[in-house]
C-alpha cells in the first residue's frame, strides 16, 4: 500500500506556480536585459514552474506557499526597463532591483502590490517622476531611490505612509519642497534626516539646510560698485576734459573778435 502511494505521488504533476506570477515573470525577464547572462535559468518553463510550496526554481526568487514573495535581483548589471506586469505579483512583499543599470520611469502599476513592504530600486538610471500611487502600498516600509535620475517633485501622499521607516530619495534631480509630512518634527527630531534629501540642488525645505541665494555674493557687488564707480569716475573727468576744450576755443574766438574791433594806433 506504501508503495502505491509513493508511487502515485511521484506521478503526479509537477508543481505549477500561480499564473499571474507567471505573467509577472515572463513580461519582466523581456522588459529587462541581461548582457551577463546571470539570468539564464529565468526561461519560460521555470516561469510556469517558478515555485514548488517554499522552493524557488529561480535564482533571485524566494517563494512562500507557491507564489513568488520576493524578488532580489542586486548588481546584475541589468539593463532595460521595469515591466508594468511587475504588479501581476501580487503576493510580492519585497523588491529590490538595486545597483544594476536599469533606466525609465517606475511604473505606476506598482500601487497594485498591496503587500510591498520593501522597495529598493537605488542605483540606477530611473527617470521620470516618484509616481504618488505609491502610497496605496500601505504596508511600505522601506522606500529607497538614491542615486537615479528622478526629477520632479516627492508626493506627499508618500507622508501617508505610517508604517514607512526608512526613505531614501537623495542624489536625483528633484526639485520643490519637501513635503512636511516627511520632513516634519517628531519630538526634537526630524521624521527623517537631511541625508534622506541631499544631492537634489533644486530641493529645498527642513531638514535641509537654508538654500543659499542666488543672487551675487558680496565680492561681485562690491566689484561691481567699484567698477560702476570707476566707469563714472571716467566718464566725469572725459566730459570735464572736453568742457574745458570747448570753452578754451570759445575764449580764443572772443579774443580774437575783440582785436578785430580795437583801432590801430
């Protein structure tokens, strides 16, 4: 009877994973590229098979109760951009993409990944805006884009985040205020620091220092009093020059006509 049954169950069917992971997966591996080829395994049978209850069939991959629950796919030197498909996850709780070469826009579908708690898509060349349905991930903990090309301004939907303990959007090009829903007080301390902020040159509000302004330092008025001054310096004494001229060509004309009229003796 054992034996039957062991049998039985090496018959059945191999495991098969959900299909929107499946859908989640293909569409990523074809958004991305791989000039390393460290993604080799990641093919179209794996995709349908990527997880066996807690066991991953993919490297980068970490499964729970069959669905793919985190993915890490850190310094790969991946190119390429991030699939929309990404939000087919749906059981996703972590994503880190970081230190790899991927650029575009962080899509805006990710708001459907209701259990993301770890975002980490730093170091990269990401453009484009901080997309504000991010905060329809209520269960964020970590927000981490240093290090891209993200302009714009930070959505202060972000502020929203209660759970949020970690962000991180420093070394971008952003521009505006910072939302004081993240840079606000918390007792005698900032929600988060002026690290969290830096290296954005048109981003300004606390923790950040005061911006400096933009308009000319004291050396350059100073210099530029002085050089309107000596500029005026010289056109006063050019017109002085040129008064006494004309008044000496006056008074010589006057002498003369005098002479004219005096009788000769």
């Amino acid at each position: 009877m054992l034996v039957l049954l062991l049998l039985t169950c090496a018959a059945l069917p191999f495991s098969s994973s959900d299909p929107n992971d499946e859908v989640c997966l293909t569409q990523l591996s074809q958004s991305l590229k791989d000039p390393l080829n460290n993604l080799h395994n990641w093919t179209k049978f794996n995709f349908a098979n990527a997880c066996n209850g807690f066991t991953s069939y993919l490297p980068g991959a970490t499964c729970n109760n069959g669905r793919i629950y985190k993915l890490s796919l850190i310094s790969l030197s991946l190119q390429g951009t991030i699939s929309p498909f990404l939000s087919n996850c749906t059981n996703l709780q972590s994503l880190d993409l970081s230190s790899n070469s991927i650029s575009g826009p962080i899509p805006p579908d990710l708001q459907s990944l209701v259990n993301l708690a770890v975002l980490n898509l730093s170091s990269n060349r990401l453009d484009g805006e901080i997309p504000p349905q991010l905060a329809f991930c209520a269960y964020l903990n970590v927000i981490d884009l240093h290090d891209n090309l993200l302009s714009g301004q930070i959505p202060p939907q972000l502020g929203l985040l209660v759970r949020l303990s970690a962000f991180d959007v420093s070394f971008n090009k952003l521009s505006g205020p910072i939302p004081s829903s993240l840079g606000n007080r918390s007792g005698n301390f900032p929600r988060f620091n002026a690290t969290s902020f830096q290296g954005n040159k048109d981003l300004y509000g606390y923790p950040l220092p005061p911006m400096k302004p933009k308009g000319l330092s004291v050396l350059a008025i100073v210099g530029i009093g002085l050089g309107s001054g000596f500029a005026s310096l010289v056109l006063s004494f050019t017109g002085v020059c040129i008064w006494l001229k004309i008044t000496e060509q006056k008074m010589a004309a006057e002498e003369g006509k005098i002479s004219q009229l005096m009788p000769d003796y």
